[in-house]
C-alpha cells in the first residue's frame, strides 16, 4: 500500500508521542535521505507530524494536544498520502484523533501499535500491534518494522515493482 500511494504522488505521513514522536522524525528521515549508506537515491516524500516546536506548543496553547496530529493532517493531507502513527498504548487522545481525521479524509492509515492495539487498532486500515505491554520492547519492535518495511518499499520503488 505504501509503494502504490507513493507511486501515485502520494507522501508517507508519520506521527507518535515522547518515543514514537523520535521514531517517527527518524522514519521520515530515512525516507528523505536514505536508509542504506551506499544507496545514493532521491528522496523519497515522508513528514512527520510531529514537525516543530512551533506548531506543536500553538496548538497545544490555543486549541489542545489532542488536536496536534490532526491539524496538522487536515493541512498537509491528501487522499493519495498515506499515515503511520505510532503508539504503544494505541490509546493516546491525539493518535485516535487523527485516525478518525484520516478516515474522514480517505487517508490510508497503517498504526504501529502495543499492548493490544488499544482503541487505534479499529481505526487502522492496517494495524500492526506488538503483543506486549513492555514499551521499551514495543518501540524496538516498531522501529524494527519501520525499518523493514520501509526498505522492502525502497526497493520496490528502485526496482519498480
């Protein structure tokens, strides 16, 4: 699904909170740059939501952090983009808002999830969830998938597959 909306025009859009919120800059960092250090490609369009300090304290201040994902989404979404969001709880307020903005939106969403998913697991079109209630163990695990998916879609793009 990522390969198909990135070859239609669409960008990979990432979001998380405390630990998710660095997986998902350093995602996105791997797709712009490169994930192999002798792999010298474009860049490959990804954001994270998370973006800067600005938008996130403006928003929390004048509207709340449960709204900061969202926001941002229904500014820089498309109905081709796809969104990742990250969350070990799969319960975090601004994860399950900006899933239901997706739907709304017609964004394929794929979540990074712990524990059992929590209430993120029903709003994912794809919901990846880590069979545990360990965070430190969920966010190796997802950085892990990030990686692993990320450069079977990197190679799919090279070898248009």
């Amino acid at each position: 699904m990522i390969t198909q909306k990135l070859n239609r025009g669409g960008k990979v859009m990432l979001c998380g909170n405390g630990g998710s919120a660095a997986d998902a800059q350093h995602l996105a960092a791997e797709f712009i740059v490169r994930l192999k250090p002798k792999l010298n490609r474009k860049p490959i369009a990804a954001i994270s939501l998370a973006q800067d300090i600005s938008t996130i304290t403006a928003c929390g201040n004048d509207f709340n952090f449960n709204v900061q994902f969202s926001r941002s989404l229904e500014a820089l979404g498309k109905k081709e983009d796809i969104l990742i969001a990250i969350s070990t709880s799969g319960n975090s307020k601004n994860i399950i808002n900006v899933l239901k903005t997706a739907k709304k939106m017609k964004i394929s969403s794929v979540g990074f999830l712990g524990n059992k998913g929590g209430k993120a697991k029903k709003l994912c079109n794809i919901p990846l969830v880590v069979n545990s209630n360990n965070t430190a163990r969920i966010q190796e695990a997802h950085i892990f998938l990030g990686h692993f998916i990320f450069e079977t879609v990197e190679n799919r793009l090279l070898n248009k597959k």
